[in-house]
C-alpha cells in the first residue's frame, strides 16, 4: 500500500529514526545540563543572601540554615538527599512561595535568588564568576547535584 508516494514500511522506518533522533536529542540535553557543581552563584550573591537569611530566616532555620524545631535544615546531608537531582527553579519557588513563613511570597525574585545562592554556598557548592539570574527557564535547567 502506497501513501504519498512512500511505502507503508518505509513509513515505519522513518518514523522510528525520528523517534531514534528525539530520544538522542533529549539524552543529550540531560547530560550538557548545568548542575549546581558548574559554579552557577557569585560569593558576593551568597553574602546578599547571608545578610537576608540573618533577617528573614535565622528564627525559624538557625543562624546557619542548620535547623531547628521550627523550620527544617537547608544545609547538609538532609538536604542534599532531598533536593539532589531536583531543579533549583523548584527551590527557588518553595523559598518564593512561602517564606517567610510570617509573610509568604513577600520576598522578591532577587531576594529569594539570593537567598538560593547562600543555601548552596552553605552546602559548599562552587562559585562562579556571575551572578545566577531569577528567570525560571535558567533555573530550571540547573540541577542540584552531589558533589
């Protein structure tokens, strides 16, 4: 059986390499991603984001992000187990979204981005040489990592 002018196998073989080029395609785009091990923050973003976290977040997290009976650590082991393999853009919108827990979302993009740079400073993820933006395209393509 002809279908515009191709026969019906020829049809299933192209559509298998389409799908072969797709598959390859998306192989490659996970393993070119940006994870948080290529330097994605400034030190002087995390030093923003240290100066905010003393005021917005030390009362419930700790002076350090450690933990308390209040608010869960963004630092350390637990952490990484949590939010290894999961994009900082999810981070980003969990801080943005709600917190600080006595006014949720009240934090702005360049807060919160901040704030993001000083939590991955204290799990002693690399700098860079730029700041890491707030657009949630880029963040989404940037994967928390172990080290």
């Amino acid at each position: 059986m002809k279908r515009y002018g191709v026969k019906a196998g020829a049809g299933v073989l192209v559509g298998a390499l389409a799908l072969g080029v797709v598959s390859a395609a998306r192989s490659s785009f996970a393993q070119d991603g940006k994870s948080t091990m290529d330097g994605v923050y400034t030190d002087a973003q995390a030093t923003r984001g240290a100066e905010l976290s003393t005021k917005q977040c030390a009362v419930c997290h700790g002076d350090m992000l450690q933990g308390t009976d209040i608010g869960p650590g963004l630092q350390g082991k637990n952490f990484k187990l949590t939010w290894s393999g999961r994009s900082l853009y999810e981070l980003f919108d969990k801080i943005k979204a709600t917190m600080p827990a006595n006014a949720p979302g009240d934090l702005t993009p360049a807060q919160t981005t901040d704030l993001v740079a000083f939590i991955l400073k204290l799990n002693e993820y690399p700098t860079g040489s730029a700041d890491m933006g707030n657009e949630k395209a880029a963040l989404e393509g940037i994967k928390l990592r172990e080290k």
